[in-house]
C-alpha cells in the first residue's frame, strides 16, 4: 500500500465513521476496486485515528461520565452494548460471508431504508433516553457490523422513531461509537497478534492513513452534529440507495 492509497482510506473511514453512509462498506468497495489492501493493521490504526477524532470532538460529553461513571448515561452506554456484542459475534462466527461483504449492496440500501424510517415517523420529540431505548438502539447497532450498514445512521434513526430528538440521538450514537472503535481495535489486535497478517504496511502509510482518519473523522463529525441541527439526513438516505443498487450491479457489469 503506497502513501496515497493510505490518505484514501484514511479520509474515507474518518468521514464516513461518523457520515450514516458505513465506514465499512465504504473500505470494502474501495479494496474490492483495487485501492489498497485488506490489512489489520492499518484497520486498527485508523480506528485508533477515528477514537481520537471523537475523544475530541465529545470531550465534553464523556468526561462527565468519566469523572462519575455511576450514572444512568453510562447505564445507558452499557445495555446498548450488549446486543451489539452479542450480534457482532454470530455474524462473525456463524455468518462470517456476510461480515465479509457478501450482500454489501443490500448493506447500504438497508441504510437508506432505516434513515427515510426516522425521517418519516418521529413521534413527539424529547430528551429522554430509558433502557428500552438502549436496548432497541444496541440491536440497530449490532445490524450495523454487516458491512454497508451504517452505525451511525441505525442508531440515530432507531433513537428518532423512539422519539428522541436528533440532537440528543447524534450525541448518544457518537457516545456509543467510542466503546464500539475500542472493541473493534482489541479485536482487530487480537487476530492481528494471532495471525500476524498485515504487519507488511509501510510506515509512512500507516502514519498517513491513521492521519487522514483522524482529520477527516474530526471534520466529519462535526460537520453532521451542525447539519443534523437544520437539514434532515434523507440527502444520506438517496446516497447509500444509489450506491447500493450501483454497487449490487457491478458484478453483472463485470466491474467486481
């Protein structure tokens, strides 16, 4: 992998980390049309680069809770998560084709579905998080290891239907990613230090991709706690549909 290919996907996963368009498909396409090469390594850097980004960016949301764990957000944090866990192991273990891209173009078209769901039926909007919600968010979140999915997008549209309003839903979502990127790059690190595989990447590179993932994950979410504030994500919505159906037909085009 040469140092532009590392900035590609580098500023892909930043920005669609955070973007409800899915990091992962994203990556996926992009390695399946030769840009760069499937490695654990620089998974897990670039995950380490998106962390920081909303470390950052959400400083004030988690410290909080860092300072006094025992409180109902990190409740909250914890029932979400354990759907998500649960989820994220049987597709690796028992529907590992699917983890690996089998129906990407059905991923992102299921993206576009659940965002238009929480654009069209949002009951009267409020603040309150209860574990009920959690719990339904946790489950769109565990959907969202298939890749096309969008993490971001399935739990703010979950939360939205709950009649959480977006605000709120985008700052519990970008909550719930942080301990998400944390797993993902343990486990990454395990097989990483099981297999070995993909420890051939440059340094440059993987300086360069951690980098990009950073800035553009830094940007990105920015970017969309702004724009969730005034625009409705069905722009998103239209998006993942084209790309879905897109990606879907280059196989018969003979392009994958």
């Amino acid at each position: 992998m040469d140092i532009l290919q590392a900035l590609i996907l580098g500023l892909v996963q930043g920005a669609s980390e955070f973007l409800p368009v899915s990091s992962s498909g994203h990556l996926l396409l992009l390695e399946k049309l030769g840009v760069g090469q499937q490695s654990l390594f620089f998974n897990v850097m670039v995950h380490v680069g998106t962390l920081l980004a909303v470390l950052i960016a959400l400083r004030k949301s988690w410290w909080p809770i860092l300072r006094k764990p025992f409180q109902k957000t990190t409740g909250y944090i914890l029932v979400a998560c354990i759907p998500t866990v649960v989820l994220a192991l049987v597709f690796k273990f028992l529907a590992p084709s699917l983890i690996d891209g089998a129906f990407l173009g059905f991923g992102f078209v299921l993206t576009a579905f659940l965002l238009i769901v929480g654009e069209m039926f949002k009951p009267a909007q409020t603040t309150l998080l209860t574990y009920k919600k959690s719990m339904l968010t946790g489950i769109l979140q565990g959907i969202a290891v298939l890749p096309g999915v969008s993490r971001s997008g399935a739990t703010i549209s979950a939360l939205s239907v709950q009649g959480v309003d977006r605000s709120s839903a985008a700052n519990f979502s970008f909550l719930l990613s942080i301990p998400i990127i944390i797993g993902s790059a343990i486990l990454e690190s395990t097989e990483l230090a099981t297999s070995g595989a993909g420890l051939d990447i440059g340094v440059a590179p993987l300086i360069a991709g951690t980098a990009a993932a950073f800035v553009s994950g830094l940007i990105s979410i920015t970017f969309f706690i702004k724009l969730l504030k005034k625009h409705s994500m069905i722009g998103f919505a239209v998006y993942t549909l084209l790309l879905g159906i897109t990606v879907t037909l280059l196989p018969i085009w003979g392009i994958l």
